[in-house]
C-alpha cells in the first residue's frame, strides 16, 4: 500500500507543512482553519532526483514546465501545461515517466514558474 502524504500551503501566512496521514492537525500543529490552507497529495511517484512529488508541483519535462493535477474526470494524476494568454493542454498520465521529471517548484511558492512564455 502507498503511503498516504500530504502538504499544505498556508495562503495568509505563506508557508509550507508536510505530514502524514495519521498526524493531528489542530492549533498547535499545523493549523486549525481549514480555510486557509490548500491540500496536495504525494502522488506516490518521485522525480529524477528522488524528491517526492505533489499535487501542484511544477515540473520539467522535455524542457517544458509543466503542473501536476488530478484529474477527477479520469481519476488519475496528469501534467498540464499553461501558456500565457492561451490557456492550458494536458497529458495522458499513461504517457508520463515521473522518474525523468524535474521538480522546479510548486504553484504557491513559485507562482513566476507557473506559466511558459
């Protein structure tokens, strides 16, 4: 069974937290509103560097900057990519070698990164 991870990212006051499943989250851990804080899953995959992927991570493929989303239509985890003033194409998961993936960043931390020129 894969582990179940996740991380959030606190959108007022900015930051970061990895935990697992079975770890509490209240106000002495990592918060208590739920409303400030954006939930991403690890995916079960690493990139080339072993890092452990997450939703909203952005990644290099083919020297393309691309996002990693769920997919609830198709129930899996696909590669977007997002154009500036064009909008966004998607990748069949089935066509996706994470361990050849670079992770650049994430959406949140790294929001100049979401786009490619």
């Amino acid at each position: 069974m894969r582990e179940l991870k996740f991380r959030t990212w606190n959108k007022y006051r900015t930051g970061m937290h990895y935990f697992e499943i079975d770890m509490v989250i209240d106000g002495d851990g990592i918060c208590s509103r739920y409303d400030e804080l954006i939930f991403m899953q690890y995916i079960g995959n690493k990139d080339k560097n072993e890092q452990e992927i997450y939703e909203d991570d952005i990644v290099i493929e083919y020297g393309v900057k691309r996002v990693v989303e769920y997919c609830n239509s198709c129930c899996q985890y696909e590669l977007a990519t997002y154009i500036k003033g064009i909008g966004g194409t998607v990748n069949n998961v089935g066509d996706i070698n994470w361990s050849q993936l670079e992770i650049v960043g994430n959406k949140h931390e790294n929001p100049e990164l979401y786009y490619n020129e």
